[in-house]
C-alpha cells in the first residue's frame, strides 16, 4: 500500500443476549486517502444492546468543509443512536428523523457561505436488530446485500447515472466512466429543505449473509462480481476482505482514485 494512503482498520466480534437470539457477528471498517490530498469520508460501527448500526459518510468532494459535513454527519448518527432505546421500536422513524438531524446539522454549517460552496455529504446507513436490517441511504453512498457468492441486493444511488441505467440507456458497467458520474440528486446539506432519502423495510438475515456500506470510491473502482466474490470468501477474515477491496479501488482509479471507505458485517446467527 502506497504510504500516503491512510487506513483505519478495525474489527469487532460480539454476541449479545436478546430474549430470542443471539446477535453474533463480525465486523470490520476501512477508510483509505486514495489520490486525494484530505480524507472526507467516515465510517463507524455503533453496537449496542440487541442492535448495532453500520455507517459510511462521504463529504462531497470539490465543496468546502466536506470532511466537516462527514465528521458532523456521524456525530449525529452517533448521538442520536445513544439516545434511543434498543432494540429501536421504530426503526424505519428512526432512521428518517436521525437523517433529518443531520442534513439540518450539515445546513447550519454553510450559512453565510456561497450556494455552489456549502458542505454537503452522502451517506449510507444500516440498522440491524431482531434479526434483519433496516437501510437509509441518501446520494451515492450503497449498501450491498451479499449472500450464496452473489450480490443479493444493493441500494439505488440517487444519481444521474443511475436514472440511466434504469431507463435503459447505459449498462452498470458504464456508470463508473460515465462523464456525469459525480452528479448526485440529493445530498446532505446545502439546501435547507429535506433531502429525498430511501429508507427500506426489514430485510431478514440468514447465517452468512455479509452487509457492506460503502462510498462510491469503493463501488466505482471494483465491479459488483468482485465484490462478490471477494466478500462471499466465508474463509477470509472481514478485515482482510475489506482491506482487498479497497485497495484493488483504488489501484484501478489510480492516479485520480478518491476516499475509499466500507464497513461490513458478516451475520453469524444460527
């Protein structure tokens, strides 16, 4: 790894008592500095209790203080993770208003400054409990759903590649060389009014199933079937994986490869 690539590494093993389950998983994260002069993206694993949340920030690139708007994002998340009972009651509720607090967190942090200079940020962001997971995501930032080796389901970007693929006008293979590639449709900040954010239902869990959240500095630089098979490898540790993937990103972005950040859990319930 080139040394001025900075990395964060972690990895958590748990198992928590609910009244019906064991929560027993593994878990790592990874953020590497990529070709760029700063680091604004952030990742974290808040577990708690009968539940955890898996988080990655991306601050903008190009818009002042997006580490701001990263680090700021986070500190919410985190904050008003603690202050909820767990398991979440609501957890689709929760997921909006904690969002809803960031994004006006991220607002104030640009007044007074130029429309096109407000910090801004994406975010994807996963809660897991009671045996499933609850997905949030505003801009490019995804969550993938790994299971069987195959990439089970994945979040839609609110972007403007996206929008083609979906209208059938370029492939996904194409989305990551497209000239509108960093356009984004919503975002953190910037706007006061609330961003348009994609909030799912409960997905369930099966034993081996691996959770991945990551910026588009991951995504755009490994194809979906890397990922696959990378992250469907039940062998390698989670923090080995992570550290494969996000350096193969940003290898294949190189020389103009961007934040590269991931946080992932591999369920081990039975």
């Amino acid at each position: 790894m080139d040394s001025g690539q900075r990395r964060s590494l972690s990895l958590r093993y748990a198992r928590q008592w609910d009244e019906s389950y064991f929560l027993n998983f593994q878990s790592a994260q990874i953020s590497l500095l990529g070709n760029r002069s700063e680091n604004q993206d952030r990742v974290a694993i808040f577990a708690e209790d009968e539940s955890l949340l898996l988080a990655v920030v991306d601050g903008m690139g190009g818009h002042s203080q997006g580490a701001r708007a990263a680090e700021v994002t986070l500190d919410i998340l985190e904050e008003a993770y603690s202050e909820i009972s767990r398991p979440v009651f609501d957890p689709q509720g929760f997921l909006t208003l904690a969002l809803a607090r960031a994004h006006d967190r991220v607002v104030e942090l640009g007044d007074g400054v130029d429309l096109d200079e407000k910090p801004r940020a994406t975010c994807a962001v996963c809660l897991v409990q009671d045996g499933g997971s609850y997905w949030a995501h505003i801009g490019d930032s995804r969550i993938y759903l790994l299971r069987d080796q195959r990439v089970s389901a994945r979040t839609r970007d609110h972007s403007h590649v996206e929008l083609l693929l979906r209208q059938g006008l370029i492939r996904e293979e194409e989305m990551a060389q497209h000239p509108m590639r960093n356009f984004v449709e919503c975002c953190l900040g910037g706007d006061a009014a609330l961003p348009h954010m994609s909030i799912t239902n409960k997905r369930d869990l099966l034993a081996g199933d691996v959770l991945l959240a990551c910026t588009d500095g991951l995504w755009s630089g490994v194809s979906d079937d890397e990922i696959s098979e990378s992250v469907g490898d039940s062998s390698a540790a989670p923090e080995d994986v992570l550290r494969r993937l996000a350096e193969a990103a940003v290898a294949n972005s190189a020389p103009h490869s961007d934040n590269t950040s991931a946080a992932a859990l591999r369920w081990q319930h039975q």
